[in-house]
C-alpha cells in the first residue's frame, strides 16, 4: 500500500472514531444505565423511578418487568411510546446482546434493554446532551508504521475463558479464540485475541503508555481478516474503549497476560 493511500484509510478511520462518540445516538448521546431489579421497574423522569428518564419526559411512562432472564415493558396510559418504531402498550423486551433489539423511544429519547455479565439495565440515550456538540477533535499520536507488524494467528483447540476486569470492577469471563504471535525490536510477543464473525481479530491490550499517554485500563484494536493463519497487527488502529469517555458503558478490559512492556507509540492518546 502506498504511503498516502495508508495515511488517507488512517485518516478515514479516525474521523469515523469521533462520529461514532458524537452522532445521534451514539456514545456521548448516552444519559443513564440503570440495573434492573428483580420484579417490576418504574421508568419516567421522577426521581423515585428505577429508571430515570431526562427531566423533560413524562413523569411515569411505564413499567419494565423482570423475570429471570424476561423483561416485558407495559406502557403507562398516553404515554406515546415506541418500540422500533412502532407505538406499543406492552412488549417482550430483546436486550443488546440479541440480533434485533427492541428499541424504546419516546421522541428523541431512546432506551435499550442492555445485557452484561448475565444481568440487565436500561440503557438511555438523549440527544439534546451537550457532550455531542462539545467534543474536541481527538489526540492521536503521529502514523507511525514501524507499528504495522505481520503476524501469525493461531486458533486455541477449544476457546478458552480468560477472566478481565470490567468497567465496575468485577472478574468477567471473556472468551479468547486464539493469539497472535509477531516480532518487535528482535523479540517475539503473544498476545490472545478474540475472532469476529468476518473473521477479524478484537483484541484489548496494555503496554507501556498506558496510564500515560493513554487511557489505564486499556485499549482496543482490531485487525483486517486473517488469510492463511497470516494477518497484520496495526496499532495505529488502536483506540480508547467507550468508558473512557462516558460512564454509562460496561467495558471489559485487557487480561494480564496481554500487556505489552513497551511504548506502542501508536493510536489514540487519551485526554483524561
């Protein structure tokens, strides 16, 4: 690939990053993450709610309720409500985790049942928050292709489940389909990754910038797809997870065993 051709699909996809974070319902939209209890939620603007919307919705819209792994939303009376798209009165909630989910939305404020670590929240966006309008442009470090490494991928004989450390603290099993393997400065370094439906590879690291220049906990990265147990590793495609940025995400972050001891000079650079 040329060097302006690699410099322009770098710049391409840096511009997606921030409208990912800044358009209409997309992470900065986010304005609560409320954990279901078991039984019957409340959801309005009343503070005494279970799930409480921005102040400019009604006081009470409905009832969200939770049965084992069912939640079932029942609409107040009046309320104009949808379900994607389409006014409803009740409605078998599908969460985040599942190929269609059900999308709640009175006007510009929408609502997810959102799935983590086997429990449920509503997830709330709004998109009248000013934190869409107010994000500067993001920090990156200079493209540096001294971090674009070809790499072997191997798959594991069975997934295995490696425990990390999510957004509120807790031990949460992820699987991890394989590792990569690629040499840096003359020494090999591993690290377990996870592989997409399109066969691309997640995986979360740390290296030596991390609580520095940037965001402590980890960071993302995704690949192209592998061909022939053959794939490139390019850090300047690494980025900050969305709990960098706002509270209202449940991210999973880095497992012990891929943390890089040097500077990977590459990607986004967190503002704190």
């Amino acid at each position: 690939m040329k060097n302006k051709d690699y410099e322009n699909e770098i710049l391409k996809w840096r511009a997606r990053k921030y409208d990912e974070r800044v358009r209409e319902n997309g992470w900065l939209a986010l304005a609560g993450l409320f954990w279901l209890k078991e039984g019957r939620n409340l959801v309005g603007s009343n503070p005494v709610c279970e799930v409480v919307l921005p102040e400019r919705a009604p006081t009470f819209i409905g009832i969200v309720e939770l049965k084992g792994k069912t939640a079932q939303l029942q609409v107040a009376e009046g309320a104009m409500v949808k379900v994607n798209g389409r006014l409803a009165q009740k409605a078998i909630l599908k969460s985040s985790h599942e190929a269609k989910p059900s999308f709640i939305t009175w006007n510009d404020i929408r609502m997810v049942l959102h799935e983590h670590a086997d429990k449920y929240a509503i997830r709330i966006w709004d998109n009248r928050r000013p934190e869409r309008f107010t994000l500067p442009p993001l920090k990156w470090f200079p493209l540096n292709k001294h971090f674009r490494i070809s790499a072997r991928y191997k798959r594991y004989p069975t997934p295995k489940l490696s425990e990390q450390e999510d957004t509120m603290g807790e031990s949460i099993e992820d699987r991890m389909d394989g590792y990569v393997t690629f040499r840096f400065e003359g020494i090999t370094y591993k690290l377990d990754a996870t592989e997409t439906d399109d066969h691309k590879l997640y995986i979360k690291f740390r290296d030596a910038t991390s609580g520095k220049e940037t965001y402590p906990p980890s960071r993302y990265c995704y690949t192209v797809p592998v061909k022939d147990g053959k794939v490139i590793l390019d850090f300047n495609y690494s980025y900050s997870p969305p709990c960098a940025f706002t509270e209202y995400a449940t991210c999973l972050f880095a497992p012990p065993q891929n943390t890089l001891p040097f500077r990977v000079e590459a990607g986004e650079i967190y503002r704190g």
